[in-house]
C-alpha cells in the first residue's frame, strides 16, 4: 500500500460514489485528498446539498451527525467513530430541559457543535461563521445559548438588548490560549494582527483584530496586506493559510493548539472505512425528526 494510499483511497471513492468532507482542523494529508474543506457551516450545506450516496466525513461526530440529520438517505462514514467534541459532550438532554423548565419563554440556540439528542431540543442551531447574522434573524428578547459560553458571550456583546441564558460549556483548547502567549508574539513581531476563534475566552478576543470562523479568519488573512498573524485557533487551519498565503508568517501561540479528536483522522482509517463501508453515524429517526427543525433553521435564518 505505502505511498500508493491516496491512490486506492480516489479509487474506492469513485466505486462508492463518495464524497470526502474535511473540516479545516484535519490533519494536512486529510485536507490535501478532500473533495470539500471548510468551516462547519459550509460542510453542513455541501452534506446537504451534495449528490454521491455516500459521504465520508473527516471531522468529528457532531459533524457526521449534522450531515445524517440533513441527508437521511445518504450513507454518512467516518474514519474514527470515537472521534468526539469533547464541549459537545458537556451539555445533555436533561441539562437542556431543566433549561427550558426555568426559562419557559426563551428561545433555545444550539451551537452546532452539540449532539443530536441536544439538537432535538433547540429552536435554530449556529456556527461561529453564521452566528451574528442569525441573531439578527430572531426577534425574541430571552435567548438560552449552549453549550459554548465564549461563543456565547461573544454572540451577547453584539446584542446588549436581549438578555442571555449561558451554558458553561467550552472548548479546552480554545479556553486555555493564554494572553501572555500572544503578548510574547506581539513583542517579537510587532507588525502582527491577531485573528482569533470566538471559542476563546474574553480576554483573548479583546486582543484580537479580527474575530470570526475558522473560514473567517482565512479570508481575513489572506485579504490583508501584512505579513505577520498570530492564529488564536486550532493549529490544522496553517495547511490552508499557508498553502493560501505561501509569503506569509503565521504563528500559534503557545507551544500547539491540536485538538486530539480532529487528529483522529488518518490515511490508513479513511481507506478502511471505504473498503469495509463501516463505521456508519445512526441517528435514531424520531431524534433525526426532531433535531431537523434546528439545522433547517439555521440554514434559513444564515441567509
Ligand atoms: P468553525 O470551523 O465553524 O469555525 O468551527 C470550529 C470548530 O469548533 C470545529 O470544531
Ligand atoms: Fe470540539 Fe474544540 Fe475539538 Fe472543535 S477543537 S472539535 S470545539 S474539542
């Protein structure tokens, strides 16, 4: 097999009639073979939208998950099963309930990232690319975010006028980027611009130039003029903006930022995944049904 592995894997993909969907934080060889890379928004629109049978998702579970609850008649695979959120896992159907119990009239937006069970449960769904702009889509005054409360305050600092229920899930690898990090890089590069995900704490998106996805803060690189960026998000993103912006300097503050589960993904798990067609994501229909409702809604509020 050895070097031949992309080979056979382009190979099976068209026996199967598959597609394969990578998220930026993938490892490079993964992103390099994809059909389609992107943020979680635009790979749950191509998952909708594509029209292969089946699709082999490089990402994590909430994302193959998303790509079932959208597409029921495609076969949806992915190449670790366990690959998890680990935020994802932070908020559970009773935690949403006993939510709902105490804010009867709130409306309920889910990130994204949060299981199918949890979806079931919420009015629209969001990405950190599409978040704003659906906020400015929904007229209720009392919102319950989950789980993700840097998002969520993100999100609340643009609307001071609507009071926010938060979970307080986070993202550990976001959470933990440290300020004195990024101010060592701005000492040593003086020029740079910081572009952070708003996954991160407070303190980290005050130092930012720039705030947005991981689709974002690419276009906002490779739009700008400098030559220096510290990258406040997982580490997969440099495959893209370096191969974008091959005169460009960008740095990750600290010593790495690589989220275990995106890194699940190899060569040697894509290629069994399409020779044996397992590791399928089930979603059990009357969730499916139920958590629906919120991605529709994310897909008609974004726009
Ligand atoms: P985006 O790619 O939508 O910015 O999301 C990042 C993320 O949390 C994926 O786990
Ligand atoms: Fe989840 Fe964070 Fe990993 Fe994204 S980077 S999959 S939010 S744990």
């Amino acid at each position: 097999m050895g070097e031949n592995i992309v080979e056979n894997i382009k190979l099976l993909k068209s026996e199967r009639n598959a597609i394969i969907l990578a998220h930026y934080y993938q490892p490079s060889e993964i992103q390099e073979l994809a059909d389609h890379v992107g943020d979680s928004y635009y790979l749950s629109e191509i998952a909708r939208d594509c029209k292969e049978d089946v699709i082999v998702f490089c990402g994590v579970k909430f994302m193959g998950e998303s790509a079932k609850i959208l597409s029921p008649n495609k076969k949806i695979l992915m190449p670790d099963l366990d690959a998890g959120c680990a935020m994802s896992d932070m908020i559970d159907e009773n935690g949403i309930l006993e939510l709902k119990n105490k804010y009867p009239n709130a409306i309920v937006i889910g990130y994204i990232n949060s299981t199918a069970k949890v979806k079931a449960h919420c009015d629209v769904c969001v990405t950190s690319s599409s978040a704003l702009d659906i906020l400015n889509n929904v007229d209720n005054d009392e919102i319950i975010f989950l789980p993700d409360e840097n998002l969520g305050g993100y999100i609340a600092e643009s609307f001071p006028e609507k009071k926010f229920i938060l979970w307080e899930g986070y993202c550990k690898y976001h959470h933990n980027i440290k300020v004195c990090d990024i101010i060592h890089l701005k000492n040593k590069y003086k020029e740079a611009l910081v572009l952070v995900h708003p996954e991160c704490k407070k303190e980290i998106r005050d130092l930012g130039d720039y705030i947005g996805s991981t689709t974002g803060i690419i276009e906002y690189a490779t739009n700008s003029e400098k030559k220096d960026y510290i990258i406040a998000t997982e580490e997969g993103i440099l495959y893209e903006l370096n191969k974008k912006n091959p005169n460009k300097n960008f740095l990750i503050p600290g010593e790495s930022i690589s989220c275990i589960d995106m890194k699940k993904t190899t060569l040697k798990n894509l290629y069994e995944t399409l020779l044996n067609m397992d590791n399928e994501v089930v979603v059990e229909e009357t969730v499916r049904v139920k958590a629906l409702n919120s991605l529709l809604n994310m897909h008609k509020l974004a726009e």
